[in-house]
C-alpha cells in the first residue's frame, strides 16, 4: 500500500500537480541566511580593524545584517506566496470537480414582521 502511494505521488509530480519549487526555495533561503550572516561578520570584523570609530561601523554592520535578513526574508516568502496560490486554487478546482450536482434552491423562510 504504501509503494502505491509513493508512486502516485511520484506521478503527481511528473504531472506538475504539485510543485517541488517551494521546497528549493526554502532550501536557497537557507543557503542565503548563512551567506547573508557570514558577509555581515566579514563586514562586521573588517569594520573593527580598519575603521577609525568602530563602534558605528560595528553598530551599522549588524544593522545591515538584520535588514539583509529581513530583505531575504519578504522576498523568499513572496516567492512561496506565488505557489501556495496555486496549491489552493487546485483545492478548489478539485472540490469544485467533486461536487455531484448544483446545490438545491432552497425558499427562504418566511419573516413574519409583528405590527405595534
């Protein structure tokens, strides 16, 4: 059973029925956090040694670092925003295919309105 339900999902992918890019994408965030903190402390200890008032250059290092992050952040999460779109709009394609028929016209109930 659970050979068979590797392979149809296995078959969803060849398919594109669902992406595989979120999962790399997250992967790259990753990649871009460690890259983004390792030039921040390169940034950072080049700014100690060589600048003359290295506390503002230390404080404006860090301060990019964050920034940097939160940049990285958006961005990626706007990308996985553009495939979550489209995983829910297959769920409502496919809840929409399920339907047997059109929901029935059902009369709305009488409203009685009571005069003073």
């Amino acid at each position: 059973m659970k050979n068979n339900n590797s392979a149809a999902r296995f078959f969803r992918y060849l398919g594109f029925d669902h992406m595989i890019a979120p999962v790399l994408i997250k992967m790259i965030y990753w990649i871009g956090v460690v890259a983004i903190i390792g030039a921040g402390i390169g940034a950072f200890l080049s700014a100690m040694h060589t600048s003359e008032k290295q506390l503002v250059a230390g404080v404006l290092a860090v301060g990019a670092i964050v920034l940097c992050l939160l940049i990285w952040r958006l961005v990626s999460e706007l990308w996985i925003l553009a495939f979550n779109i489209y995983e829910r709009l297959v769920e409502i394609r496919d809840l929409l295919a399920r339907r047997q028929r059109p929901e029935e016209h059902r009369p709305l109930p009488r409203v009685t309105v009571l005069k003073r």
